[in-house]
C-alpha cells in the first residue's frame, strides 16, 4: 500500500501503532492463534543442560522468547549461559529491569563483562531477544531492532566447547566458592543458535516462524514445545539435546504458550523521518500465523505466511495526506 505525503515530516512509530490495531484485528479474523508450550522456570535453581558437541566460537547469534517475572533491583534472569565447568565463555541476561546484559570470554580470560544494551524492560511480557557476536563486536537486538552495540579489539569469543556446556535458564557458572545464581524467573521459547552473524532483516522475517531445522548456519534449535517431559529436542539435527535439571522447588515446568498472540511485532526504522512533499511512502506487512495440524494422531506445528485486506485506519497528522490503496 502507497500514501502519498502532503506533510513533510512523518512519524513512522504511529503508522507502526496503527498497523499493530491491524494484524491483531486480522489474527482474529483468520479465527486461527498460535499453539505450542513454553518452559517456566521459577528463579530458584532449575534450568536445562545442553549436550552440545564440538566448539563454537568467532562469530554466533544466540536468540529466544523470553517473558521475565522480576525487574527489580536484584534481578539477574539469564536466558542462556556456557560457563560450567570453567569460565570465561558466555552468558545473555535480562539484568536489574534495565538492561539486557552479556559477558563474553574466549575460554582464558573476559573479552568484555559489559556486553550491554539499556533496556527497561516490563514483567509478564514476551520479548523476542538476540545477541550478534563477531571477533569485533556484538549487537544486542529486541523485538528486531538492535538496542546496544559494541566492539573490543579482535579476539575469539566463545559459545561452547567442550569445557564449557551449553545451559538454558542459567549462565551455567558452578565454581567453588561462588555464591551466585542468575536463574531465570520466568519463561523461555524457541531458543536458536548459529554459527553465522544474523542480519536485521533475518531476526525480523523469522522471528514469529517454526524454522525447519535445516537452515544454513543453524547449530542448535529448542522449539520448546514438547509440552512433558524431561527432555527438549533440538530440532537442528546436530543431537544436542537438553536435558531438564529441576529446582528444589517447582521449576521448570510446561506451560501453555500464546507468545504469537501476545505479541505482535512491527519493526519501523527510522521512527521519524523527513521528506520531501509528495514523496510515495510504501508500507508492506507481512503476517506468519504458527497453526497445527493433526496427521495420524500426531499434532504438526506448520507456520502459513499470509497477507492482510490492504486497508488500513491511519492516525490523524497536523496536515493531510492522499492516500492511496494499491
């Protein structure tokens, strides 16, 4: 859809508001919500020990749903982590309700302990959430936007290998003497890794998306769907399984997720631009809807790209606009 602008100045941020009215509006006319589960941990000791092979190290993108339960002051939730049994690796944690935070080592010593991006984040909310990791620098990304980055001089941080373990809910640190935790408090989806720097436009165009596992640079993948058990499955077909390490107390345990109805992503940038009158400004909108199907009495989570009625209610501006429905 084209809107020809009369004004010289748009603010992108509310046609983005406007289109968010749209897809959840469109979502509930196709009568169909995302199904699947979801991984709750309670923050007291529980998370999920990866039997990953191999090393993996230069250049990752770690990414997830993640829905965080504490923002205060004390709070420390990781989402994922590698420092058991020694240190000096990786871990990416929703840190003190204002930041996401990571550390990144290269297996001797710490690259950088303030892989930081400035974020105040909000209890009970479904957040889509990558790190980019290069020998240069990392990109920390929300929602599909990058929110922090940094660079350090050229080095190897590390992922895993085999004297660092791959853990979900905990930065995976077991050392004598430390009394830490940074146990996640809330809950974990769709945890992917690859051994490739992942673009804006990939995080963007997959993040709502059941991947098929064989993707290209795709090193791990924990839909976090089976719904029981003590087992998540990385559907990447590299065998590294995780397996459920319980707390004293109640987590993780299943739980049904809506994370795609809860949240409906658009991705704007700039959120304002300038430019010149009568300037074509195109919008397209692309919805995936995650359904299932039952084959042989087997549930199949299926993703179907659709594409919404091209209408569209804008907001009012300070000057009019012609607008047009191609």
């Amino acid at each position: 859809m084209t809107h020809r602008m009369n004004e010289t100045k748009l603010n992108v941020r509310t046609i983005a508001l406007a289109l968010a009215v749209l897809s959840f509006a469109f979502a509930g006319r196709l009568g169909v919500r995302g199904e699947g589960s979801a991984l709750e941990f309670d923050g007291t000791g529980g998370y999920v020990s990866i039997a990953t092979t191999g090393s993996l190290s230069g250049t990752f993108t770690v990414e997830a749903w993640a829905k965080p339960y504490d923002d205060s002051a004390a709070s420390t939730l990781c989402l994922v982590g590698s420092r058991r049994p020694w240190d000096f690796s990786f871990d990416f944690i929703f840190w003190q309700g204002n930041l996401v935070h990571g550390d990144l080592g290269n297996n001797y010593t710490w690259i950088t302990t303030s892989a930081n991006a400035a974020f105040p984040y909000s209890i009970k909310t479904w957040y889509h959430v990558a790190e980019v990791v290069t020998p240069t620098n990392y990109t920390i990304y929300v929602d599909g936007s990058p929110i922090g980055t940094g660079s350090y001089a050229p080095d190897s941080p590390l992922l895993y290998d085999d004297n660092h373990q791959l853990v979900i809910g905990n930065f995976g640190l077991d050392l004598p003497g430390y009394s830490g935790d940074e146990y996640m408090k809330g809950q974990i989806a769709e945890v992917r890794i690859w051994n490739t720097a992942r673009t804006t436009p990939a995080l963007q165009n997959n993040a709502f998306r059941a991947l098929s596992g064989s993707e290209p640079g795709l090193m791990g993948y924990w839909r976090c769907d089976e719904g029981t058990g003590m087992t998540l499955n990385d559907a990447s077909g590299h065998g590294f399984d995780g397996t459920i390490i319980p707390s004293l107390i109640t987590g993780p345990i299943w739980i049904n997720s809506r994370f795609q109805d809860e949240k409906i992503v658009i991705v704007s940038q700039p959120l304002s631009q300038t430019l010149p009158a009568g300037t074509d400004l195109s919008l397209s909108v692309l919805f995936s809807v995650r359904t299932r199907s039952t084959i042989n009495g087997n549930s199949i989570p299926r993703t179907c790209p659709t594409q919404p009625t091209p209408s569209l209610a804008l907001p009012t501006f300070s000057h009019p606009l012609r607008v047009f429905i191609l």
